[in-house]
C-alpha cells in the first residue's frame, strides 16, 4: 500500500506504541485511586500534558484531554456561548470542519446568529468581511488554522489579535495543522486550540482542547471531576500517554516536514500540472500545508480516480461524500466558488513523514494512465 492520505488518519507510530504498552498491559490502574497501583499513572498524564504543552509553547494546565478533534471543537463553542450568555453571535468561515460548522448551525436552530466567513476561489479568507462581522455580542470566532482539504492556512495570529483587542474569545481548529507547521499560542493569542492525536500517528478517540489560563471554560460533559473539572470521564491513560509520545515525536521531526514532506509533495504536485492536461490546483499555492495538494481532474469524477487508484494499492481521497452512489461536490470546494464538475475531479493528496520518493514516483508512473482511460471511457 502507497499511502496519500495523511490528513484523514496517520499510522500508529512504533514509539507511541510502546509507550502506551505497558498502560494497556500491566499498569491498567485508574488515575483517580487512592492507592499507589492508580494514582502512580497519573503522573504518566501529566508528563503527556506537559509534551503535548510544548507542542504548542503552551502551560501544562492549559491542556485539556478530550475524547477526540471533534469533542474539542464542540467544547469551545458551548463554553464560549455558555459562560457568557448575553452575547448571541458566533463568527465561523464557510470551510471549518463538520466538527465547528455543524455545531454552529445547530446553535443557530436554538436562535444564535452566525456569521460566515467566506473564502475566495483560492480558499483565501475574507479578512475584510470577518473584521466586520465583529460586533460587541460576538461570543466566540472560530477559524481553523489550516484546511483539511484543501491544506490552505489562515493568519490565526491577526486574527486572534484583532479579536483579542476586542474582547472576544478565539477558538482554532489546529486538527491539520499540529505536527505539520508550528503553532504557538503565545504568538497567535487564541483562547482555544484544537487537537487530534490521530493525524499525529497516535490512536483515533483522542484530542485536546488548549484553553488559555484565565479563560473561564463550561465543559461539555457533566459528571466526574476529571481533568481537574475540565472533562468528565475515567481517563483513557495509555491513550493520553500515547498523545504526549505522539507530540515529542512531532516537535522532533517538524523541519523534516517543512522540507522532506514539501519536497515530495512539490515534486508530486508539479508533475501532475505538467504532465497531465487539464488539470488544477484548488486553492493558492501558498500559505499552504507543506503536505497537502488538492488537485482536479477536469472530465473526471475524483470518486473514479480514487477507486481505480486503490487497485493499484494506493490511498487518497476527494472530500466529496457519496451519498447514494452519487458523490455531492465537497461544499469546500463549492464554497471557493468552483464549479461542481470542477468540485467532482478533485483528488486530495496529503503526504506524511512515512511517505518515500518511490511513493511518489509510483503514484507518478501510474497517474497519466489512469487519466487518460477515465477521460476517453466518460467522453
Ligand atoms: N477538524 C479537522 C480540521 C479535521 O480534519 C478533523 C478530522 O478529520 C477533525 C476536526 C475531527 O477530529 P476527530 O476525528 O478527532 O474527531
């Protein structure tokens, strides 16, 4: 297998795996017990906390472990309208992630008022419209970081400026960024951060939420005292351990993402432009993830080219959901304006640190090809 979607899941790397072995054999003891077998792993805890701080130049106490990217996401947009409950406007971009935009408009059923940022045909925000949807009941601007499909990066630090002069609270969904670009939350002054530990090469049902010291935070789950109040729920020890391996591991390798990564996916991204006809890149080419390259096929379904591509053995995705057999355009893609026969071609490519040079030469070899044969057999 040739694996090109990193930005859906990541494998579980062998060193998060072995750091979590032990809490999934002999050391299965809860953290909350009063005896020294439970409370002895509470501090395996802390010291993932504490990784998983470094990662973003965070505190420690700031990291909140969660269930997953999405329970985060949806944390901080029920604590920021539930701890201030004068303030009935939330401000989101039109290619937040299902986890933030739904959220959203099942508040606006419940008679909060939404604002949506849009984007241009490049996936670039409009910066101009999110600073005037700014307004005095503005409880919370949630932007992410970066776009899982198209890889497209917003500027969080302005952002989280501009609303923080303001006096309104920032949440950010870092789910694609973490690992890849680096974040810093002393640089880029958001109230909420996002994180899963699955794109991290660490197990899926695990996230964070970073909530900044003094920011008063309504959890989402009502029930036992854990994460000292912040999130109810017997802690999931191996997997929390596994998050804070996962996070050393990351910092470690981030210049050979900016480098070795970007260098495969240029190369990847390049080819294809120019050895296929017709063919597009959707979105800017920068600031983007260095990993990721959303590109359409004009005459084709994406959907075609991913199943004659996973024969061959080789993973990618196109953000469209089949719905009936019928994929609907991926509503990123629509809401940067393209056609839905553009939306249809497109292909994501999204490279990891797992990924070689024969990958992509593989990928390569077999990409005219297979083109070439859907197009004649649609025509
Ligand atoms: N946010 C973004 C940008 C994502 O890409 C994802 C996962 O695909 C999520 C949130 C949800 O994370 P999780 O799968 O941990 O719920």
């Amino acid at each position: 297998m040739r694996y090109f979607d990193h930005n859906a899941t990541t494998s579980i790397a062998p060193e998060v795996l072995e750091a979590m072995m032990p809490f999934l054999t002999d050391r299965w003891g809860n953290a909350s017990s009063s005896y020294r077998f439970g409370h002895a792993v509470a501090e395996h805890i802390e010291q993932a906390r504490a990784d998983v701080a470094r990662l973003l130049n965070a505190a420690p106490e700031e990291i909140v472990f969660t269930g997953c990217g999405t329970e985060s996401n949806n944390t901080a947009l029920h604590s920021a309208i539930s701890t201030q409950p004068q303030r009935r406007h939330l401000v989101v971009s039109a290619v937040e992630h299902p986890a933030t935009l739904k959220y959203a408009r099942h508040l606006e059923r419940q008679g909060y008022e939404v604002s949506v940022v849009p984007v241009d045909r490049e996936g670039r925000l409009d910066l101009v419209f999110l600073e005037r949807s700014l307004r005095p009941d503005t409880a919370l601007v949630s932007i992410m970081w970066a776009n899982n499909e198209t890889g497209m990066l917003f500027p969080i630090e302005t952002i989280a400026q501009q609303c923080r002069e303001r006096g309104i609270l920032v949440h950010t969904d870092a789910v694609q960024a973490a690992g890849k670009v680096s974040l810093d939350v002393r640089a880029a002054p958001v109230d909420f951060l996002s994180l899963s530990a699955h794109k991290l090469h660490a197990p899926k049902g695990v996230g964070v939420l970073y909530v900044r010291g003094g920011t008063r935070l309504q959890p989402l789950l009502i029930g036992g005292g854990q994460e000292h109040g912040a999130r109810a729920g017997t802690e999931n020890v191996p997997y929390l351990v596994g998050f804070g391996a996962a996070a050393r591991r990351a910092q470690a390798r981030l210049a050979e993402y900016g480098i070795r990564v970007r260098a495969m996916r240029d190369r990847l991204e390049s080819c294809i432009l120019r050895s296929i006809a017709k063919t597009h890149r959707n979105g800017a080419e920068e600031p983007r993830l260095p990993n990721t390259s959303n590109l359409s096929f004009v005459g084709i379904e994406g959907e075609g080219l991913l199943h004659r591509l996973d024969e061959a053995g080789i993973c990618v995705s196109t953000g469209s959901a089949c719905t009936a057999g019928h994929p609907e355009p991926s509503p990123v893609l629509m809401a940067m304006g393209l056609s839905p026969a553009r939306a249809r071609g497109a292909v994501r490519f999204s490279l990891g640190l797992d990924n070689t040079g024969e990958d992509v030469e593989a990928l390569l070899a077999l990409l005219p090809q297979l083109v070439h044969e859907l197009r004649r057999a649609q025509s």
